[in-house]
C-alpha cells in the first residue's frame, strides 16, 4: 500500500520563532519516512491571532516577519498567515479544518467546492500540490507533549473537538525525555480509541533484546515503566514476521551503539490518523 501523503501543520505563538520550532518538523518527517506509511510533502507554521490574550505577545506583523526571516533556508517548510487574518483567534480545529479544505478545494476538479484559492492565500501549499503532481493529502497537527497533555485540562478542549483533530486529521507529538505520553493516552478512555493495534517494540539496554510486553487483562501490547527498558515502536500487522527479521540481522552489540539506543527514546505508532508520538532525539529504529 501506497504511503499517505502528508502536510505537517504546526500552530502556536511563534513569540519568536526558535530552532526547535524548525527542527520539529524535520524530526517528525525523518521518523515518518523511516515508518513508511506516510510521506511528508510539506510543513507549515501557523501564528496565532493577536487577540489570543498571551502574555507579552508581540503584533503578529512583527511575528510573521520573524518567521519569513526563518523559514529562507527551508523550502519545505511555509508560513500560513490565515490565522493571523482572520477577526479574532480560532481554535485548532477550525484552523486545521480550513488548511484540510483549502487542499481539498485545489485536487478536486469540482471549482464548485473551490475556496479563494488565490495566490496570497496559496503561498503555504506546496508547488508540486499546485501543480497536480500529488493526490490526496492528509493535514496532520504537529505539536509537543505539552499539547497532548493540555487535554486534560477541564474546559480547555471538548471531547468533540479532541476527537475531530484526533480521528479526523492526527496528532504528530513531539516529546521529551522526561513526559510519559504512554500513560497518558492510557489513562484518557477518548485517546485510547485510536490505539487499536499498536505494537510496541522495546529495546533493553543491557542486552539489546527485543520483546512485547502484553497486558493479560487487556490483551493488548503495554509498555510498562522500566529504567532499564528503552522504547520504541511500528505499526505492522505482520509484527512477529518484523520481528524475526530484525533479530535476525541485529545482534546485541549492534544495537546498543546504535543512536535508537539513547535514553530518551520513545516512540509510539497508532491508526492511520490517530496519535503518533516521536522523541525529540532523532533516532533510527
């Protein structure tokens, strides 16, 4: 099966825009490459309306500014100012909604369903979308571990809105050594529904070995906290076929000097929109 062509979509102050604002994108592209269910065709930045109320938030003028300035060397990656147009602020939704349609509006060869697709408003969509050269294309969110967690925060996110950009679209999460995403999508029943199977593979540190980790009351593969346990994961229907082979050509020694053997590892696969979680230290699995 063909991968799923995708646009990487961040959103956020960008009070200023930082390396680490740009070197999400080239995480999260370089892993989903290396899974090989999707294709990143894309990235875009999307400022915030003035009117978001954030502390010291400087004029979105001076914002979008700042991130022409920083986006000279990265062709793939594009600035929406379509935020930042608009009366007042808008939710993640509605902002991932309209960048899912704008795209939408330019492959369908029905202009009836066409938005103003004219050349200011087209400037974050790639040229070879513009051109035809690609189908379908999915808009993912690309965010850190502080969002997925900012979802139990009572009445900041609705449980309609969670399940639009989770299910609809899908989260690609950034994380840190230090967050637990793992137990945290486990302990939130509305994020679990988009773990169906996952399977989780996990490297030891001291042996390089490779096992599952399988909950008897659940059936379903866990990752269980482990100070000697690195972990990592893909999303394979043939998993036990994988695994033989990636025994097979790894041995101990290989894989512990390997970078996929950094302590901060951790990396979780879900559906095909769902929730993909991505450690911050660029790795190969």
């Amino acid at each position: 099966m063909s991968p799923t062509n995708v646009i990487l979509l961040a959103c956020g102050s960008f009070n200023p825009p930082t390396n680490m604002h740009l070197r999400m994108f080239e995480i999260a592209r370089d892993h989903l490459h290396r899974m090989g269910n999707h294709l990143v065709v894309g990235g875009v930045l999307s400022p915030v309306h003035d009117a978001y109320g954030k502390k010291e938030l400087e004029s979105s003028t001076h914002r979008l500014a700042m991130i022409k300035l920083a986006l000279q060397d990265h062709d793939w990656v594009k600035l929406s100012d379509w935020e930042c147009k608009q009366e007042s602020w808008s939710r993640t939704k509605l902002v991932l909604q309209h960048h899912q349609n704008q795209l939408n509006a330019l492959l369908n060869t029905n202009q009836n369903n066409c938005y103003d697709l004219n050349e200011n408003n087209a400037k974050w969509i790639p040229d070879n979308i513009i051109n035809g050269d690609i189908g379908h294309v999915q808009v993912k969110l690309l965010c850190g571990a502080d969002l997925l967690e900012s979802f139990a925060v009572p009445g900041l996110w609705s449980d309609t809105e969670i399940q639009d950009i989770v299910g609809q679209h899908g989260l690609v999460v950034i994380t840190r050594s230090k967050s637990n995403p793992l137990e945290f999508i486990y302990n939130s029943d509305m994020l679990t529904k988009y773990m169906p199977g996952q399977a989780v593979k996990i490297i030891t540190e001291s042996s390089g070995d490779h096992k599952i980790i399988r909950s008897e009351a659940t059936g379903k593969e866990v990752c269980k906290e482990d100070d000697n346990v690195l972990k990592s994961s893909r999303s394979y229907s043939n998993f036990e076929e994988v695994m033989k082979n990636d025994l097979k050509h790894s041995t101990s020694n290989n894989l512990k000097e390997c970078k996929s053997c950094d302590e901060n590892l951790i990396k979780f696969i879900f559906t095909k929109h769902g929730i993909q979680v991505i450690s911050d230290v660029e790795t190969i699995v």
